[in-house]
C-alpha cells in the first residue's frame, strides 16, 4: 500500500487518501504498476442516490456510452448492474454495450461515489517480466521493480540502475519507456540481463563498472543496495555507494533492508518521501531522495 501511494504521488504530485488519489491534472497510467485507472470526474456525492443526483444536476451527456464499476474490496451493497443502470438512466445519450464511444467509471471508495469518463488503464505490463529467462535469488518483484522506475523517472526521462543485478528495474523501466542505463559490476550476471532483455524486446545499455566510479548526469536512479545473508548491509559500502547519487541523478530512489534517514542526511540529501514494502522477515525499506544544496560562505 506505501509503494502505491508513492507510485501514486509521483504520477500526479498529489497526496494518495487510501486507494484513491484526487489530482488536478490527468495522467496515463497505461505503464503504472499499482496505478490502475484514470477518472475524469464529474459529478461526486456521499452515496449512490447523491452521485445520481449530482450526474443530473451538472448534465452528463454521452451518446454511446458503457458504465464500469470500479469499487476496491469491500464491495457496497449495490450490485454492479443495479449501480450501471442507475448512471445509464441519469445520463442524456443512448448506452452502446458493444465497441462503446465512451467509458464512463462509477469509482466507489471510502470517501465517496464518483462518476466520470475513464481517461487510462494500467495494463500490467509488468506480469512480461516474469517470464524472463534468468532469475536471481536478491532480486526486487517484478511489480515493485515498475513502481520504483515510475517513481525515479517519467516516460522519455534518463534513469541509472548503478548495481542493476539480474535488471528487473531495467526492463520495467525500459518498458515504460523510460531510457534506462544499467551498471553492475558483475561481467556474468550483465550477460544473463542482455539475454533477459533482448527475450523482452528491449534495448540494451549495459556497462560493467564499479557503481562508486561512475560520472553522468541522468533524470532518475535507481539503487538497491546489495547486502548479505541475515540481511546485513555493508555500511561503508552503502555510504560510498549513495554518494555519488548527488551529482549522478536529480532523484534517487534507494532501497535498503532498513531505513537510511541519518545516512542520507550525512551524504547530503533531503528525503522527500518514504515507504515500506514487507516480505516475510524482510521489509525493503524505499527512500526517495533529492541533494540538498550545499551551502556557500
Ligand atoms: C541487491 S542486488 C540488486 C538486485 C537487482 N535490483 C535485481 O532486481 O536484480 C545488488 C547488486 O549490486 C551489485 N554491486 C555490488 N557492489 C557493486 C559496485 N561497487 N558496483 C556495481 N555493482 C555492485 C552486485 O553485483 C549485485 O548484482
């Protein structure tokens, strides 16, 4: 839930209530991991009867329309057929069930009932990942992998996965469009991540190096912090590894087996947001993180 909200801010700039975020701007979430629709809300009321009433008062008109329903669990108490024909009858314009001009979306949350033109829907390209040829035991979920590419970067933006391990973030990045470059500085594992990307269809820029050695500017990053059994971390290495994230990219998304707040305050970031992903004994922690300024005189 903490990584779609985050998912969720980065693609709109606003704060998530529960599954729901309200923005002033409409966003494609074609290529979202957590991100599932995008509504152009029109008429809104606490409950099914003051929604209705609300599509009447503003005047939704549609000729060719279909009506969805899009309630998270727990499911009202309305079927979805008696909410469809409740909007189908207070809508001026004839229904088309089949090949339908306009989708209208009936969003139910704990907030309220909201009815309007559905803009987007996460296609979940991320499931493709998962049947990459080569694994790797350290590697990030594959949904996970897309939200933080999503967070660090936007389509069409540059983003560095500087110890990119077997590439998950790579392709859910290089998928959503976003020019992704990976670094890891093991030579065997970068062969298996070509072969992993190429079987997707993606392109491949790949660099064996050594993470704390890289120069380049690039919108995003990427960083999951190696680490070893009983998930302990090598500090000096995490701290050498961060570092030079400052000058490499203009946000970072760091993911730890624990929370890195003092130490990215001592590498000179802001941690601008947070958020928590358990797995079994495991909980990956997500920074994301802009430099701080440096002060001058
Ligand atoms: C936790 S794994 C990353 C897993 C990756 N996110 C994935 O989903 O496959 C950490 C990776 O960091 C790499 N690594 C460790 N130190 C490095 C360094 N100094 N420079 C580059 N890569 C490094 C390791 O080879 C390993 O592949």
């Amino acid at each position: 839930m903490e990584l779609a909200q985050l998912e969720a801010w980065a693609f709109t700039g606003s704060e998530p209530a529960g599954r729901v975020v309200r923005s002033p701007i409409a966003v494609s979430v074609s290529h979202g991991a957590y991100l599932r629709y995008c509504v152009d809300i029109e008429a809104r009321g606490r409950d099914l009867d003051e929604m209705i009433a609300d599509c009447r008062a503003v005047g939704m008109a549609y000729e060719g329309f279909r009506v969805r329903v899009l309630a998270p669990p727990p499911r009202p108490q309305f079927s979805d057929s008696e909410v469809t024909l409740a909007v189908a009858n207070a809508i001026e314009g004839r229904p088309r069930l089949v090949d339908p001009l306009v989708t209208l979306a009936v969003v139910i949350t704990d907030c309220g009932w909201y009815c309007g033109r559905l803009l987007s829907v996460g296609q979940n390209r991320w499931r493709r990942g998962m049947h990459r040829p080569h694994h790797f035991s350290s590697a990030l979920p594959q949904r996970m992998s897309r939200a933080l590419a999503n967070t660090a970067a936007s389509p069409g933006e540059t983003l560095l996965d500087p110890c990119c391990g077997i590439g998950t973030v790579l392709m859910e990045a290089l998928d959503a469009g976003i020019v992704a470059f990976g670094v890891d500085q093991n030579g065997p594992m970068l062969r298996l991540v070509a072969e992993n990307l190429e079987y997707l269809g993606l392109p491949r820029r790949l660099v064996r190096a050594d993470a704390r050695q890289l120069t380049g500017h690039f919108d995003g990053a990427v960083l999951d912090l190696p680490y070893g059994r009983n998930l302990v971390g090598n500090l000096a290495l995490w701290r050498e590894l961060i570092a030079p994230l400052r000058h490499l990219a203009t946000r970072s998304v760091i993911v730890a087996p624990r929370p890195l707040d003092e130490l990215l305050e001592e590498s000179g970031f802001r941690l601008a947001k947070s958020a928590r992903v358990p797995k079994g004994a495991l909980v990956r922690h997500i920074h994301l993180a802009v430099p701080r300024p440096r002060h001058v005189g």
